[in-house]
C-alpha cells in the first residue's frame, strides 16, 4: 500500500491520526455488528448494554457481548494501527521489527517469563487493590470503585468456559485479538513515536505502558497492569521483535482464560482473579528468577543484528536501547 500520508510528519500528529484511526475502527466495528449481530444472536446493537445488565432477558445476550468485543477489539486493535503504518508508506516488516529473529527459546523464555513473575505481580496487586485516595479525591475514587464493579460484573458473564468450544472462543477473544493488537497500538506505533519524539526509550515505554493501563479503567489495579505494559515495552525495545511482547501478552492473558477454564471443569483448585498476594517464598522465588531471565533476555536480545532493510530505511525505526 502506498502511503498518502508523509512519514515526515511529527510525532504528536501520528498520535493524532492514530487516535483518529481508533476511531474510525470503533464506527466501522459498531457498523458490521449492526448489520450481523442481531442476525447471528437476536440481540442488536442497541441492546448490548441491557443484554449486559440483564442477562437472563437475552440467553444469546453473552455470545452476542463476545461477539461484539472480538470485533470492535480486531478493528480498534489490529486493523487501526495497521493501516496507519501503511498509510504512512511503511513496509509492516520493516516498521515493526528492526532486528533478526531470535530462536524460539528466546521467544518461549519471554513467554515463561510471564507466569514466573505473577507471585511477585501479586503483591503489587495486592497493594493497588486497597489502595486508598485522600479525601479531595473521594469523588474519583466512588467513580473507579464503580468502574472496578461493572468490569467484575463483566468478567463474571464472560469468564464462562466450561466447553472446548467455549475455551477456543474466550482464548481467541480474550487472549490472541487483544495481544496482537494492544502490542501493535501501544508498542508497535505509540512506543515508537513517543521515543522518536523524545529521544528516550526508558520515557517511552513507560508512558505507553501507563496509556495501556489508564485505558482498561480500573485504576484498582493500574499499578500492576502499568508495570506489566512496561515489560511488554522492554522485550520490545530490546528485542526488536513485535512478535516478542505479542507473545509474552498472550501468554498473560490465555493463562488467564485457559486456568478459569480449569477451574471450572473442577481440574484445578485455584482463584486466578484474587487479588490476595501469594505465599513469602513464591514471591521470592519469582523476583528471584524473573530478574535473571530478565537480564538473560536483555542480553541475548541485544546481540540480535539489525535487519538490513531497517537500516535502509528511515532511521527512526531503528530505536536506541
């Protein structure tokens, strides 16, 4: 695809534009729901919201929900920022990934190093979760815990998996439609923006991964999700590799879905949604390991050459760890 927008334009208006971009995806995803959704589950598009309240009125009412937040996140996600990059004249390739592929060792150890660092993960967790503001804030603080409310109520109509087919739709929508997309959004475009806008790889990462957790709106747990958007950033930053923070996003949120599913089919006894942190000596162990795969990793990764055809190109997609 030809681009028909300057790849010379300053990097609070590719911000612009991707806001923009977001936005078209939205109206576009609300338009093929519209001309599907009732068809497919009898619930239309102006119904979602009571389908949500009021689930027992609509029994097709959550694959109708599924169905919608599979679309809107594949066309918000995914296809927005994609088209952005090509209509700035990029090649995907040489835009979203500036170094060699690394083995699939790499991959999987960034894969691991997900479910290790969920002990230590929990304390913070734990913290954010009883968090409390000062009594200027009090309004703020009503309004999250009310935002905090509906996304359990959202997570209890969703967090259903007792069948294959179930699991299958829940991993796709849940796990591999947000990792791909949230990756390319705020790691692929915002990331790298940010950091061709202020020359800092380290500011860049972590405004992105802040923007990442102030999106999903539940700021009782900001913390924790803002620090594991800024591990997404780094592999990302170090690895040169879109595919690396994809699957390390993936593999966060499908153990998620596949250890509900688990649970719900009585194979194991564990409360994934807790926000209790775990035993003194799981979280030891976690820090422990996670920091030497962390730095194992920030090494291997920085022996990855450059791609030639990144280095042909413009050298802002060749970042500076």
């Amino acid at each position: 695809m030809k681009g028909f927008i300057s790849k010379e334009q300053h990097p609070f208006v590719v911000l612009l534009l991707l806001i923009a971009f977001i936005l078209a995806g939205v109206f576009i995803a609300s338009f093929v729901y519209a001309v599907f959704g009732e068809w497919l589950f009898g619930v239309g598009i102006f119904e979602l919201e009571r389908a949500l309240r009021n689930p027992a009125e609509f029994p097709e009412g959550r694959d109708a929900i599924m169905f919608y937040q599979g679309v809107v996140s594949l066309f918000m996600f995914v296809l927005a920022p994609l088209f952005l990059i090509m209509a700035l004249g990029y090649n995907l390739g040489d835009y979203l990934n500036w170094k060699r592929s690394p083995t699939l060792g790499l991959l999987l150890l960034s894969g691991l190093l997900i479910v290790l660092i969920m002990p230590a993960n929990s304390v913070i967790i734990n913290w954010n979760a009883d968090v409390q503001f000062p009594e200027y804030m009090k309004g703020f603080e009503e309004w999250a815990r009310q935002k905090e409310t509906e996304a359990a109520e959202l997570t209890k109509l969703f967090a259903k998996f007792v069948t294959v087919m179930e699991l299958l739709v829940g991993l796709l929508v849940i796990a591999i439609i947000p990792a791909v997309g949230e990756e390319l959004l705020f790691r692929g475009v915002m990331q790298k923006q940010l950091h061709r806008w202020w020359g800092s790889g380290h500011l860049a990462v972590w405004i992105a991964a802040a923007v990442f957790s102030a999106i999903h709106v539940q700021f009782f747990g900001f913390i924790p999700r803002m620090v594991l958007g800024a591990l997404f950033g780094y592999l990302y930053l170090w690895s040169g590799r879109i595919s690396v923070p994809i699957i390390a996003h993936f593999v966060n949120n499908g153990f998620t879905v596949l250890v509900l599913y688990l649970q719900q089919t009585g194979r194991v006894d564990m409360d994934i949604e807790s926000t209790e942190p775990m035993p003194v000596y799981t979280v030891v162990i976690s820090v422990v390991l996670s920091a030497g795969i962390l730095y194992y990793l920030y090494q291997q990764f920085k022996e990855l050459p450059l791609r030639t055809r990144s280095l042909e190109s413009t050298s802002e997609n060749v970042p500076e760890v």
